[in-house]
C-alpha cells in the first residue's frame, strides 16, 4: 500500500501533504501542486487527494 498525497489550500498557497501532516512541497498555483502530488503518488504507489 501506497502514501496518499493531499494537496490543499493554506495561507494563499498550494501546498502537498504527504500522508494528510507532512509538507511535502509548496506551489503558487493549483494546476502545480496537483502534477507534483501526482507525480509524488505514482512513484510511491500511492493515491492523490485533493482537498479543495
């Protein structure tokens, strides 16, 4: 089983959680923090959840 990878909105700015706590990355736009977040998830095998 796989780490779920959240993106959500805090403080103006994208940011990808690793697991729902870890910060992963932070992005200025939506469209950024989603292809990061997948990426991160096919790599890891895991799922991408976007909180939004």
């Amino acid at each position: 089983m796989g780490i779920d990878h959240h993106v959500v909105a805090q403080g103006g700015r994208w940011v990808v959680r690793i697991a729902g706590r870890t910060v992963a990355s932070v992005h200025q736009t939506r469209s950024a923090a989603i292809e990061a977040a997948r990426r991160l998830a096919k790599v890891s095998g895991g799922a991408l959840i976007v909180d939004c």
